[in-house]
C-alpha cells in the first residue's frame, strides 16, 4: 500500500487545516503559506501525482475542480478576478505529488507570473 500524501492527510484530518470546501469527489482548504489575501488549494480526492498522470477518465474530475474554484472564488468575493494554476513537476515547482488547483486572489497579480 503506497503512503498517503500530505494532502490525503490533511483531507482525513490527520492534519490540521482550514478547509473551506468538501464534497465525495474533492477537498478546498488556505494554503499555509499564501501569496495573495487569497490562496486555497483545490485537490481531488482521489492521490492523481500530477497533472501528467491525469487519464481520459479523470476529465470529468479535473473539470470538477474547475468548476469548485469558480464556486469559492465567488464565494470569497473575488469579483475583480483571480488566477487559477496547476503546478506540474520540478520546473513547474509542483511540491506535493498530489494533483492540485491553487486559487489566488484578493489583490492585483503580476504577469508574467514568475
């Protein structure tokens, strides 16, 4: 059995975190180290490493995630825009090897992004 990944344990409680959204397919909660007023990370529950290893049937979920975000956006009261972001890979500075969306806003964001 493969270890669970931290955001697997952080989506059974084993630690803490300020979630803001859960359903059966996926699990909202304020990133720790935020880099706007605004940061949630959005992760499916089933452990999917990264966005390289997403198949034909996880479209349904990615989407999901998607659509979750757009909800907790307005729920947050971004109504002057946010970004949404897929890290994948060492390049791409993914950290965790758990599929995830990170929302961001509260504030202007820069382009290029980094």
């Amino acid at each position: 059995m493969a270890e669970k990944t931290l955001f697997q344990k952080i989506a059974n409680g084993e630690i803490p975190s300020e979630m803001v959204y859960e359903d059966d397919q996926c699990f909202a909660f304020r990133d720790i180290n935020p880099q706007a007023p605004t940061h949630i990370l959005i992760c499916p529950r089933k452990p999917i490493p990264s966005l390289d290893d997403i198949t034909e049937d996880d479209g349904e979920l990615v989407g999901h995630l998607s659509l979750v975000a757009t909800r907790i956006a307005a729920e947050e009261g971004l109504t002057n825009g946010y970004r949404t972001v897929y890290n994948c890979g060492e390049h791409g500075q993914q950290s965790v090897p758990h599929l995830h969306l990170h929302l961001i806003g509260g504030r202007q964001l820069n382009w290029p992004p980094g």
